[in-house]
C-alpha cells in the first residue's frame, strides 16, 4: 500500500535543495507524482525563464538550465516562463518515467534569462513499501551513481 506525502520550500538561484528521503533500512521507495514550480514574486519580473530539476545526486558546482535527458540521475524537469507582456506564466512539467528510489533527492533552479528571484516548488511523491531485494537493488544503483560508473 502506497501513500503520497508533499513536500514544499524555496530555492535560490543557481543553487539546490536537499529533500532527505533516505532511511537506514531503506525499506521506503519513492516515485514523483508531481512537480510544480512558482516565482516568490509572481508577476513582478518582466520576464522569467526558470528550469528546475530534480537529481539523485547532487549537483553542487555543476547547476545549469541546461536539460539532458541522458543524465542518469535526472528524475524530472520543469520549465517555467512567466511574461507579463504575455497572456501570464506558463509551465511545462516533465517526469522521466516512473522510477522508484529510496534515498535523497536534490531539487536545483536556474533562470535563463538570468532573475534571481528565489522560486517556490511543490513535489509530490507516492511512498511505497519495498522489500530487502528491492532496497538493495535501488540503495547500489544509487551509489553507482554517485560514483559514476
């Protein structure tokens, strides 16, 4: 049996968050359900191009907008625009596939039309029992990913 649990904060510019997940038995998968994103200050920026991720691991010193669907630690993706010359804010929300985790996740934003504005999210994640096998399999997975092999 599943559950969704929500999680919300701000992040700064070229900077990430840290949502800890991880348990000491990691008996407890997540998978993304949602993925929002919202300025602090909606409206108020002429213009707003925000792209927001959410990684496995983290990506201190290497924060970009840049979206590559080949990263291996790339479990979803936000573009936001906000325009007030412009019909209002738009937002296109991608997670990759359905994949199950069981330790932390790191949330990053940049602007590409270069605004500081801190932007509020909003993730929505289903938890899930996992048995030993399970846990195993996905606490390995995520060191080898940390360890990029």
């Amino acid at each position: 049996m599943s559950k969704i649990i929500t999680f919300k904060g701000k992040v700064n510019m070229g900077t990430q968050e840290r949502l800890k997940l991880s348990t000491i038995k990691g008996k407890i998968g997540y998978r993304i359900n949602k993925f929002q994103i919202i300025s602090t200050t909606p409206g108020v920026s002429a213009h707003q191009e925000i792209v927001a991720k959410i990684f496995t691991k983290s990506q201190s010193g290497s924060i970009s907008a840049l979206i590559d669907f080949s990263e291996s630690d790339l479990l979803a993706a936000v573009f936001y625009q906000d325009r007030i010359e412009t019909a209002g804010p738009s937002s296109k929300d991608i997670i990759l596939d359905q994949e199950i985790f069981n330790q932390d996740i790191f949330i990053t934003m940049q602007d590409v039309a270069g605004v500081t504005i801190p932007y509020n999210y909003y993730i929505e994640l289903e938890a899930m029992a996992i048995d030993d096998v399970e846990s195993t399999m996905l606490t390995l997975k995520s060191i080898k990913t940390i360890i990029g092999q």
